[in-house]
C-alpha cells in the first residue's frame, strides 16, 4: 500500500517536472525505453552503460555494509583507469597486457581506498571525508597524466595513446560494442555474494558492519577487517575504471568519468547494499544513462534522466522512512 | 534445568481474575484523574502489544508501571507520550477525549516523558540542549529565545534545589546530572504529567535517592508520575499505586501501601519471587578459603591487607589454580591478586567506578594490563580475544547490545560470532553453514532461547533473550573459567533466575567463574568468596556470609 502511494508519488512528480519542460510525459518515456532497449544496439549500450555501475556499485555496496563510507569510487575507478592505460600500453608480450591491465586496475583502485584507510586507521580521518577529498585528487591526476607522463605519442591533445588491439576485451555479442567486461562484472556479483554470505572473511567484514565492539570481543580484528574492506572496496572500482578502458575508450581522457563513482552510491543504496540486488539496480541505471540520449528526441533536455534518478532513489527512501514510521 | 523450572512453577499462578484488590483501588481514590486510557490496544501485525489496557494517573502521585521485559511497558508509554499511535481504545486528558498526533503534540498538552536513553546532544551546553526542546509555537522561525529557556529552567531547578552547571557541556556530565537535564527538557510550565522510563537504569546507587527525591517532590508539587520499572524495590519504595502488566495485558493493579515484593513479583511473572539459585555440586575441596570462622560469620582479625595478602598468598603456589590474578595493574584498577579454584564463583562487589571495567577488561581481552601477570591453568595468558577463545574463557560482557551482540545480525550468526576461526566450522575460506546452523539450533535448544528461528534478528529478542544467546556463546565450548560482568543488569526476574542457573551449571562442570556485578545481592548469593573493590584496589576477600556491615565498610573504603 505504501510502496504504490509511493511509487504513484513518485511518477507523479516526475511528469509534473517534464511537463513543466512543456513536453508530453508519455512522450519522454517512450523515449527513454526506446534509447534503452529499442534496438540490439541500445540494448548492448544499456548493458555497456551498467558494467561500470555494477562494478562501483558492488565496491560502494561492500563498503557500506562493513560501515564503510567509502564514497570515493568516482577517485577509485579513475585511478584503476590510469593503472590501466599504463600497463596496457608497456612493452611486454601481447598475450599478458589485458589481464595486466586489469589487475593494475584493481590494485590502482585498493591503493586509493587503501588511502583512505590508512588514513582512518592510523590518524582516524573519517573515510567520509578522506575518501570525497580523495575523488577531486584524482581528478586533477588524470588531467595531469594526459598532459604529461602518459600523454600521447604525438603531444597533440590531452589524452593518452590508444591500446593495442590485443590489450582491448574483446566483444561478447557480435554486431555491438558490448564487451566481455560485462560478463566480468555479473561474475563478480556472484562472487562478492558468495563472499558476504559464505565465506569467513566475509562474515567478518559483515559482523564488523554490524557490531565492531563486539566482533572485537568474538576475536575478529577490525583493524585488519577494515583495511581488507577498503582494499576490496577500491579494487572492484578500479576494475570498473580499467574496464572501461580496456573496453570501451581504449585511451584515457580528461575529463574520464561521467561520475559512475556518484551513482554508484545509489545503485548500492537502492540494491539494499546486496550484491545481487546490485545487478538489477546498475542495470535499471544504466539503462536510464543509455536512454538518455534518447530523451532529447522528445524534447527534453537529458537532465530528465538526472530527475529521474533522484526522484527513483527519493522514492525508495520515502517509502524506507514510511516502513520505519508505521511500526 | 528443566526441573529447576518446574519447581519453580509449584506456585500456582495467578487466578484468572486480573483485580486481585479491585476493592482497595476503588476506596483509593483521592487526586483528580489526569489522564485515563480506556481499552488502550496496539498491536505490531499479528502481535499484539497492549491488549485492552485500562490506566489511570491522578495528579500529585506516583504511579508505577511493573512488568518483566517485554510485557508491554514501552508501548504503554509510548502510546502515552505520543510516540505510538494506539490500534484501539482512547485517551482522556483531564476528563476530555484527546489523541496525540506526536511526541511534540503530546508535550503540547502537558505530558513530559524522560527516556531511559538521553536524548541530549553532547558537544552542546546544558542551556542549548534545553534550547533545542523549547516550545517551538512561541515566536517565529529565527527566535532563539535562549534568555527565556534559561530563565525558565533556572527557576525549575531553583524550586528543585538543583544548581546545574548551564554552560557546560552535556556530555560532558555524570548520568546523574544528564538526567536533570532531561527532567527540565520534560518539565515546562505547563507540563502536568511525567513518564519516567526506567530512570533508575543508568544511574549509580548514590544517584538513586537523588531521583527519588526529585519525584516525590514533584508530585507534591501536583504533578502526576509515571514510573515505569521492573526493580521491585523501587517500585514499593516510590510508588502509590502500582499497575502491573504481563504479555500485554493488566494482571494487577494495586495499592502499593497493601504489597509487598512478593505480591509484585507474583503478579509479574505469574510464580513466585526469584529463588536463590542453589549449588547443583557440593563446594570444591580445592576451594582451600573456607576458613570455619568465616563461614559463621564472625569478622575476620586480621587487617584486610594482612588477610589478603596471607590468604591469596597460600593459595597462589596452587599449580591447580583454573585463573591467577597476579599484581595486576591497569589505569585505575592497583596491584591486584587472586586467584579462582575450578568449580568456585569469586564474586567482586563494589560500587560502579572502583576498578571493576578496568578488571573486566583485563580478563576478556579487550586490553593488556600494564604491569601483572595473568594465569590461566597455569599458564601464562597474554589477554586478547582469540587468546581466550583459546584458553577456554568464556566472557559474559557487561554491554550486551554493544559488545556481546551484533543485534542486526541474526541468531544463527550471533552464536558464530567466536567459533568463525575455529577448524570444526571452517572448510577453506568458507564457512560451513550446515554445521554452524545446526549448532544454533542445538544451542537454542539448550539455552531456551525464544525466538522465531535461527535466522530472526538479534534485536528482535527480548533482553532476556538476548543474554541468552550472549551466555550461550560463552558457555558453548564448555569454558574453563567463565567471566561474567552484570550478567543480570537491566533483565527481568525470571531472566535473572535463568542466568544464576546458567552460571551454576557452568560451576557445576568445574568452570571457574569471576562474578563482577554491582547487584550486591547477586554477589552474595552466587559467590563462594567475595572481593571487594574499592578505589582500584583489593580490600579484602571474604565469605559471603559476612555481615553487611562489614561489606559496606569494606566498599567504601574503610579498612
């Protein structure tokens, strides 16, 4: 009853603001399904568009459930991407660049988080702060590194050289530039689920989430804990961020990320930081950030889709608060 | 176990007739009635948590609410302060009809609740927090009428005799003075009516009085006093009349002037006052500190250090000590020895703050002492947790939301909680669920622990409950030397009941138990030696029997 009142709000509200755009709602949501799914091709768009939310989203999810707020994996995945475009373009046997590039993702990605941490466990900086200051760092990083360490060949635009075709993932549905960096990411979703739900280590960054004093007392480090959720945290952001190199740019740019680390924190929020509940929320997100193009047709500028996603996740929260408050 | 229960239950309970002195309370009536509830019911789903509930509070007494926990007190008072919306019946405030849309509403029109748990913002000043509750229908949105508050609260406490610090911080404060605040938070002048939850919870024993004083005086003044609390004595001390509810509903409603703690305890739990838990195996003969002329009571000639000292120091050559304590130093707590035979309960009383967290802390891992030796069999014990998982203690603590449970998490992984290293659970990096799920069951059996199932959450339980999955985890690996803190605070009498027998069982099975509790009676009763604490230092060990007398001056410092 009250998921409907809010959901029925919710809807409400957004064609209330589409409308006051001067364009026809139902015009704007047949243009957000079309640009998601209309088309094998929006199709494999929506799914490109998920793969670096899910993956941010997972690290954001598995942060916060260690009580972690982590909400650096915007610094997080551009930092994997500079790992990324760094060792995929060295000199070394062809068959070992992409999975080097990748990992060099990931451990890029833990090195930031693992700022972070350092941060918090040694000086006791909250992660809050430490892991937000973090993002603008990386930011000025790369456009940094894109003019000078790793700036192209030529020294002609702030970006840098391009991979190697044997450096890049290949494409996983022939005819789309849907690349296999999507299959990673479901896999990890599976995993980092086994993780949490059936593993030791997962049990204690759970346990250390929800109660530290006492997973201290039952033996659990929460030191150690916080420093493996960090890293972990980082890394699958870091993957993210390499991914979208190693599948979708091929070079780094700046500026690099459209803020996949932001909405991250919404896919896990609205995913009830679960892990599978991940897959779907990143895809519902990514499937808006795809249509968006879409909207313009309509008539509307794409911030819609920027609307939309505030007033989906305000939903949510309304209805979390009217759950809590009819107890 | 099961037989204790039973023998408990030789008692019939209480007839089905719930007003077992309807006549006194009728000739009771003096006072106009401030507030009445009428067939108050609140159900939660398919649980109903008030059922038909009928209450009064008449000005200028005080009324206490008994029950054990979960009977239904914090719903009462919370539908009565605004806080719960009632499923059914109806409020009349002063004779009139009236619902409360909220906490604020319900302040509105005169009702002033002090939680158990303050509501007060720490790093703000005494007069800021009073600020912050201030009647907000007074002048716009910008007024910061902080010179009224003041002045306000000023006169309230003059008239209470209190002098309150009004700039410094509020956290800064003891419990005790925390409290007042929360007092004039709930005090305005228009406010008739106070509810009171559990006051007495937080607050040390020379706090109390302070309280009760403040209560009494303020329904003198014609307010009406809501008392709510499981603590017999209070009750009886405090209390005009008492309301006792069970499982929802009203069992009893009584003069307290015409009960006695018998009556009370009767009336809550539905069988009679908590019996001493006896011993279930006659005392230890390595138990070598039952000198006769202790046990009769008689008091000791020696100077207590003297005592001390030649006691401890016969027992400490002992190699089949289960615990030994040896000159342990930690912040407040100096110099301490003794030592814990298998099959003994040495129990430390002493008032709150006298080196007690200090000594708990020691011995459940939760920090190294900074100068002493600690001995576990023997064997020297370096205090962590996984160092006592490993010598076999089982730690009891005194916070059991924070530090024994981590309450979102289920039964199932509560009760892993401890045991997630060890090899019986583990295969690789995982867990294995099947066995840890069949453990939870098997000690869900055997702790009685009542809950939906292994996979209902922590804080879904009762407190009762909830310390029962705590001792379980420490008493499920048949532990050599159990450490229990308060293990009874905040519980209501059937728990505590079930929480001695716990205890003694692990006695029973050769456990060496270390009591620290600040229920003097509870040390009394348990232990077969008692330390006292004072000051962080060991006054003495001594019988049980001794005189209280003797025990007060002990904890209070006199030698």
């Amino acid at each position: 009853m009250k998921l409907v009142a809010c959901v029925v709000g919710g809807l409400l509200l957004l064609a209330a603001v589409i409308l006051a755009a001067k364009a026809s709602p139902v015009a704007v949501a047949l243009a957000l399904f079309r640009g998601a799914f209309g088309s094998k091709d929006s199709v494999a768009n929506t799914l490109i568009q998920t793969t670096p939310l899910l993956l941010t989203g997972l690290g954001v999810g598995l942060a916060f459930k260690g009580k972690l707020f982590n909400i650096g994996a915007e610094g997080q995945f551009l930092l994997g991407a500079v790992f990324a475009i760094w060792a995929g373009t060295q000199r070394l046997p062809a068959p070992l660049l992409l999975p080097l590039a990748l990992l060099s993702g990931a451990l890029g990605g833990a090195l930031w988080a693992g700022l972070a941490a350092a941060l918090k466990l040694w000086r006791g900086v909250q992660e809050v702060l430490s892991t937000l200051l973090l993002n603008f760092v990386a930011i000025q990083l790369v456009a940094w590194m894109v003019r000078g360490p790793l700036q192209e060949a030529v020294k002609q635009y702030p970006q840098s050289d391009k991979l190697a075709i044997s450096s890049r993932l290949a494409f996983l549905w022939p005819g789309t530039q849907l690349h296999q960096g999507f299959l990673i990411a479901l896999v990890l979703a599976v995993l980092i689920w086994a993780y949490l739900a059936k593993t030791a280590s997962g049990f204690a960054l759970r346990a250390v989430g929800a109660g530290a004093e006492a997973a201290e007392a039952a033996g659990i480090s929460v030191a150690k804990t916080t420093w493996g959720t960090f890293l972990l945290s980082g890394a699958l952001s870091g993957l993210a961020g390499a991914i979208q190199i190693c599948g979708v740019t091929y070079f780094l740019a700046d500026p690099y990320s459209k803020g996949y680390g932001y909405t991250a924190i919404a896919v896990a929020l609205l995913a009830n930081l679960s892990p599978l509940w991940t897959i779907l929320t990143a895809l519902f997100f990514g499937a808006l950030t795809a249509g968006a193009t879409e909207v313009q047709s309509a008539g509307v500028s794409s911030v819609v889709i920027q609307v939309l996603q505030a007033v989906t996740l305000l939903t949510v929260l309304a209805y979390g608060w009217l759950r809590e408050r009819g107890k | 176990m099961l037989s204790l229960v039973r023998s408990r239950r030789r008692v019939p309970s209480l007839p089905s007739s719930p007003r077992p002195s309807s006549q006194s309370w009728e000739e009771g009536r003096e006072g106009r009635v401030l507030l009445e509830a009428r067939a108050l019911t609140r159900r939660f789903g398919s649980f109903t948590a008030l059922d038909s509930v009928d209450f009064d509070l008449r000005a200028g007494e005080i009324h206490a609410v008994l029950g054990e926990n979960g009977a239904g007190k914090s719903t009462l008072m919370n539908v009565l302060s605004g806080l719960l919306r009632p499923s059914a019946g109806e409020l009349l405030l002063e004779g009139s009809p009236t619902r409360f849309d909220s906490p604020a509403d319900a302040s509105a029109q005169g009702i002033g609740m002090v939680h158990q748990h303050f509501l007060l913002v720490p790093p703000l000043s005494v007069t800021e927090n009073l600020l912050l509750s201030a009647n907000k229908a007074k002048g716009g949105p910008l007024s910061w009428p902080i010179t009224d508050v003041l002045d306000e609260a000023k006169v309230l406490a003059e008239k209470l005799g209190w002098s309150l610090p009004w700039d410094a911080l509020a956290g800064s404060l003891p419990v005790g003075t925390q409290q007042r605040i929360e007092i004039l938070k709930a005090l305005r002048g228009e406010t008739k009516i106070l509810i009171f939850d559990e006051p007495t919870a937080v607050l040390t024993p020379t706090e109390t009085p302070e309280l009760f004083a403040t209560l009494r005086q303020l329904a003198a003044e014609g307010k009406g006093i809501v008392f709510i609390s499981h603590k017999l004595d209070e009750v009886l001390a405090l209390s005009e009349r008492v309301t006792v509810l069970r499982r929802g509903k009203v069992v009893a409603r009584l003069k307290t002037a015409e009960c006695d703690a018998g009556v009370l305890a009767e009336a809550m739990v539905g069988r009679d006052v908590i019996a001493p838990s006896p011993r279930l195996v006659p005392r230890l003969p390595s138990s070598p500190d039952a000198p006769s002329s202790r046990e009769e009571g008689q008091p000791n000639p020696l100077p207590n250090e003297a005592r001390v000292a030649g006691e401890e120091g016969r027992r400490l050559s002992g190699g089949e000590m289960a615990l030994t304590v040896q000159n342990v130093t930690l912040r407040k707590l100096k110099n301490i020895s003794f030592t814990v035979a298998p099959g003994e309960i040495l129990g430390f009383a002493g008032v709150d703050g006298n080196g007690q967290t200090e000594l708990a802390d020691c011995l459940s891992g939760m920090s190294k002492p900074q100068s002493g030796e600690i001995l576990v069999a023997g064997a020297a014990l370096q205090p962590s947790p996984k160092a006592l998982q490993d010598a076999r203690i089982g730690v009891i603590p005194a916070d059991r939301q924070k530090r024994g449970l981590a309450l979102s998490m289920t039964i199932t992984e509560n009760l892993t909680l401890g045991v997630q290293d060890s090899p019986a659970f583990r295969r690789g990096p995982f867990l294995s669920a099947k066995a840890l799920r069949a453990r939870a069951e098997q000690l869900i059996q055997r702790f009685d622990i009542r809950a939906e199932g292994p996979d209902s959450a922590a804080s879904s339980l009762s407190g009762g409950n909830q310390q029962k999955v705590v001792i379980a985890r420490a008493l499920a690996g048949e532990p050599k030397v159990v450490v229990a803190v308060n293990p009874t605070r905040g519980l209501d009498v059937g728990a505590i009941g079930y929480v001695h027998k716990a205890l003694r069982e692990a006695q029973a099975s050769g456990a060496a138990i270390l009591l620290i509790s600040t229920e003097l009676d509870e040390v009394l009763t348990l232990s077969d030696r008692v330390a006292v604490l004072f000051d962080g230092r060991l006054m003495g060990i001594v019988s049980p029997q001794t005189p209280r007398e003797e025990l007060g001056r002990l904890m209070g410092g006199a030698a």
